[in-house]
C-alpha cells in the first residue's frame, strides 16, 4: 500500500478534517484521498484506551517523496460517524511506530475507509468539505496549525535547533502540553458546602448489556488516571450513557440532588462583551484549550464522599473537579484567574478553559505567549496542543470568528440545523438559545423570532411550516452575515 502525501502537503494547503469515533473512542481524523490506505499512531489516544490486539504485516508503506514509514502492525477497528443518523463500518488502520499523532490529529482515513463510508469531497465557499449522502462531517482546515503540532508532539526532544521564537518558546514548555490532564493545577482544592443535610441516595438502574461494557470501560479509565477512586459514601447519585453526534458515548452523572442541596459558589463568569471589547486593536492572536478542562482541579479529601456515583461496577467518587456539578464553572474560573490575574485583559484573557494571548503584533503576542506558558508551567496547567493555535490573523473563540479588530458568527453548525426539525418544546428552546446568540448579526431579530417564541409558549407544542421558513429565514441571514468591528469598551452583545 502507498500512503500519497501523510506530511508531504506544501505550505499554505488544507487537510480536511472529521470528528468519529473508533472502537468508542472519539477521534478527529485527517480524510486524505491521497492514502490508500487508513493509519493510526502507535503511542495516540485510540491505541492506548482500546489496548486492542494488533497483527503483524509486512506492508510496504510509503510517502509521496518515496520515503518509508515505520509501519509493523495493523489493528481491525468499528468506526462510527454522524451523517443524520449513525453510520459505522469496519476498516483495518496500518500502525505508524514510535509516533503520537498523525499530522497533529488521532488519525488518518484512506481510500479504503473513504469508500466504505461513502465520503464525498465537495468545496464550498472555496473550502473542502466531507459529505455524507449530503451530510457535512468535515471540511479543510490550515496546515499550518498541523504541520507545527508534528514538530512539537513528536520530535519536542530532538536536539534540532529551533527555527523561529516560536519554535523555542514550544521547545522550552514542551512540558505544558499534555493530550490528557496528568496531575492537578496548584490550586486550592474545590470545597463542597451543602445546605442541608439530606443525603442523595441513588438505587442502581438497570442498563444494557452494551451499556455495562461501556460504563466499564469508562470507569476503567478514569481509575487508571485517577479521575476518580472507590468509595464507601453515604452518598450516590446516578450515571448514564448519553450519545454524541460522532457515535460516541459520553458516560454522565445525574449530579441534579446534589447539585439542588450544595451552597452555589457565586464566583462570576466573564462577560463575553467585556471580553471582547479588549480585543479591539489586536491582529495576531494564540488560541489555547486547556485539557479536559474541570479534571485538572482537585476535590479537597473530606468532600469527595458527596460527589460517589453508582455503577454496576460498585460505587465510585471523584478525587477531581467532575462535570456536571453546578459549581465547577466558578470554582474553575477562579482558579485561572488567580494564577493570571497579573496579565489578565493585558496578554490574554480567560474564559474558563479557553485562553486567548493577543497583540497588535507578532513580537508583542510571543512576549504574551511566552508569560502565560510560564505561569501554566508554573501551576501545572496543562494544555491541549492539538487543539491551540498559534500566531494566528483569526481565531475561533467562543462562538467567533474574531480577526482584524471583527468579529464574524461561526457558521459550522448551520447544516446541522438547517437539517433539524425540531420535535419538542426543548428541541425548539434549543435552537431559539443558539440563533439569539447571534442575535446582533440578524436585522429585525425580534419579528424574525417571533413564530419560534408563540410555538414555544403555545399550550401544545407544533412545528408549523412557518417555524420552518422562520427558521431557514434566521440561517440564511447566519450564513450570510457580513463582519463587525469591535468598539473598545462600546461592544454590546443583544442576547
């Protein structure tokens, strides 16, 4: 098998990207009709939680300018992708040895897995885009992004010397860059107060044979990283497997009793206009996720017995900050702010796990950049590479598409509800919740809304074919919404 371009892309072109799931793990892969054949990387994230059994081959794999790649082993793995409703099918990936990532991303889709999925490459608005009988699963990204992440993730201890400031800035925090949250932050542990002292108590509900294997597997997980611990708690609340879009499954915990008895932690949130507005002026930009966001804040020792769940495994409690429980927003959001307050609305700003470092120039946003690695490597904040950007003229960011002193709605998610027919009064609160987000970019937003609004507040909810024209009204102005400045301490947003 010949792998045509895997690294080999020249600068400036586009990989085209996808988020499925492989043996329930979600993955984002790069789709290249180029390769002949499907690949993973021997030391990335599906490997390491499936820990499936792989079989020797004696493949002759190259690379567009006829070099070889190390690949000795294939694996048989299921993959899942949404394309209006779950799609799956089976696809044998060649192994890529001694690598973490393919190109920055958990894998790549040859011809073979394209075909059997039945992937269609179309462009849109001059970018590739993946489709499904229609449906977008993907579309181009830069490489610029990528071709960066190669360097760092897998050849960060290579003696090479760096090529650029920023190449020895990643060099010198190699350390800060983690695909899962190793360790905690130094931070105060979170802290539970409660209100009362009625005690959630939670029976164990019945599940799936498939359903127990995956809670397993989950449980499993969070073991080995010590996410969670075993418990004799006085206390349990319920979990349950709620499905994604990508045909994975994401295990939940029904955190509703406790969440009703703990004292809520105030704590506020940033203002999205406030941040915003100290953007105005900035034109180059470091987009930074922190990784698994609330798992990198501890539960302080005596209240971890109040976060216990139940499983058909036996009973389990959380040595970190879990999802789902009403104050780890806020005690997150304190966390961040205390370690950079000092270059806070300054060199970056912070909204709970997304971080933005900006600057009116490049050599301005290397010297921010350079101070915010120091403080996440001085209080063991880890960041998720593959998904930062670095010195770029735009940015997603919280819902935006910000750049050159605008800001642009993003847009990714139109197909999706443009697709949608909304089937429940919560259906409805749905989309009306995402389109009123945008409100600003829309002209007469209210009239516009208001067949959306009466079928929500009707006595009996029904999606008449004026909420569809509403609806399609409200994307189609979405789509073709036009950039708007942003005003330094004048920005509004209407929602």
């Amino acid at each position: 098998m010949i792998l045509c371009n895997l690294g080999c892309r020249s600068k400036g072109s586009g990989l085209i990207i996808a988020t499925v799931t492989i043996d329930n793990i979600a993955a984002d892969v790069v789709i290249d009709t180029g390769a002949s054949a499907s690949f993973l990387p021997r030391e990335g994230t599906i490997l390491r939680e499936t820990r499936t059994k792989l079989t020797k081959t004696k493949t002759d794999t190259r690379i567009a300018d006829n070099g070889q790649l190390d690949c000795t082993h294939l694996v048989h793995c299921e993959v899942r992708v949404w394309a209006g409703s779950v799609r799956k099918c089976q696809v044998n990936f060649l192994i890529i040895n001694k690598s973490s990532h393919i190109l920055g991303y958990d894998a790549l889709f040859g011809n073979d897995a394209i075909k059997q999925l039945g992937i269609d490459i179309t462009a849109k608005h001059d970018i590739l885009v993946a489709r499904i009988q229609g449906y977008t699963i993907g579309q181009e990204d830069t490489i610029e992004k990528y071709r960066r992440h190669l360097g760092v993730v897998a050849k960060f201890k290579e003696a090479s010397p760096p090529s650029s400031p920023l190449d020895h800035i990643l060099r010198l925090y190699d350390g800060v860059f983690s695909e899962t949250a190793e360790g905690v932050m130094k931070t105060q542990p979170m802290q539970i107060q409660l209100t009362n002292d009625t005690l959630p108590k939670a029976r164990l509900r019945r599940y799936a044979v498939e359903e127990i294997a995956e809670i397993d597997r989950q449980v499993n997980s969070m073991l080995e990283r010590r996410i969670i611990e075993p418990s004799i708690s006085q206390y349990s609340s319920t979990c349950h497997l709620v499905p994604k879009k990508n045909g994975q499954q994401r295990l939940v915990i029904n955190f509703i009793p406790l969440n009703r008895i703990a004292t809520k932690d105030h704590y506020p949130l940033p203002q999205i206009a406030d941040i915003l507005a100290h953007l105005a002026g900035a034109k180059i930009f470091c987009a930074l996720d922190c990784t698994e966001g609330f798992w990198q804040i501890p539960v302080a020792s005596l209240d971890r017995p109040k976060t216990a769940f139940v499983t058909p495994q036996g009973l389990f409690q959380f040595r970190r900050c879990p999802f789902g429980f009403t104050n780890s927003p806020a005690v997150f959001q304190r966390a961040m702010n205390e370690i950079f307050h000092e270059g806070l609305y300054k060199r970056c700003v912070i909204y709970i796990d997304d971080i933005l470092v900006y600057g009116k120039t490049e050599e301005e946003v290397i010297v921010n950049l350079e101070w915010v690695l120091r403080k996440c490597d001085e209080f063991n904040v880890k960041l998720k590479l593959s998904k930062c950007e670095f010195l770029k003229t735009s940015v997603k960011f919280l819902g935006y598409q910000i750049g050159q002193g605008g800001i642009l709605p993003l847009k990714d998610k139109v197909p999706t509800w443009l697709s949608s027919h909304p089937a429940t009064v919560k259906e409805a609160q749905a989309f009306l919740g995402f389109i009123n987000y945008y409100a600003r970019f829309i002209e007469d937003f209210s009239e516009k809304t208001l067949p959306l609004r009466k079928a929500i507040r009707a006595t009996e909810f029904q999606w008449t074919s004026e909420c569809m024209e509403a609806k399609k009204a409200l994307l189609d102005d979405l789509e073709s919404a036009t950039a708007q400045v942003i005003h330094q301490r004048e920005f509004t947003l209407q929602c």
